[in-house]
C-alpha cells in the first residue's frame, strides 16, 4: 500500500513514512523491493518508459530553421529631429510624438 501511494500521489518518502507511521528510510527501503512485484502483478507502458538518453544541459529541443523573428517593444521618445526626411523617419503617430520603434524583423 506505501508504495502504491508513493506512486500514485508522487508525494515524497517523509509524508508516506508519516502516514503509516514508519520514517522517510523505511519507505526508501520497501520501495525498490516492492516494485519487481508491481511490475509483474501490474504491467503498464509507464514502467517500460525509455530513460533520457541526453546530455544534461543540452536542450531537449531546437528548432529545425528560424525565418523570422519579430520583437515587440515600447517606443522610447527622442528630441524632435532637425530634418523633414528624420522626423518623419521617427514621428509615430500612435504617440503623437517623435520616438525610436524597437522593433526587428
């Protein structure tokens, strides 16, 4: 039953232990001794998961190709530009003022 809760709830070997009245040791004990017995009495696919066979620190995944990247960002506001062709280069109309547009494509 310990270990049946243990992974059913995957709750650690202290709280167990404290449910039936015996330590955190005790459970780690029974654990592996109970689990052969589990696998033969319960067969699932959760048993036979295959390990990770990665390197740690290795990402577990990375895209194939990147086409774009946007990134949205605020508009910080500038001083008002001395040339027509600047200031229409900066002026957002959404903010009614001049300002730098981070964003990149």
């Amino acid at each position: 039953m310990l270990a049946l809760l243990y992974l059913r709830y995957n709750v650690s070997h202290e709280v167990v232990g404290s449910l039936f009245g015996v330590s955190a040791d005790t459970t780690e004990n029974v654990f592996p001794r109970v689990v052969p017995v589990l696998r033969d009495v319960c067969p699932t696919e959760k048993w036979d998961t295959p390990r990770r066979s990665g390197v740690k620190g290795e990402p577990s995944w990375t895209p194939d190709e990147v086409a774009v990247a946007i990134i949205d960002s605020f508009e910080t506001p500038v001083r008002r530009p001395s040339t027509e062709k600047q200031q229409q280069q900066v002026y957002s109309g959404k903010k009614k003022r001049h300002t730098l547009k981070g964003h990149s494509l």
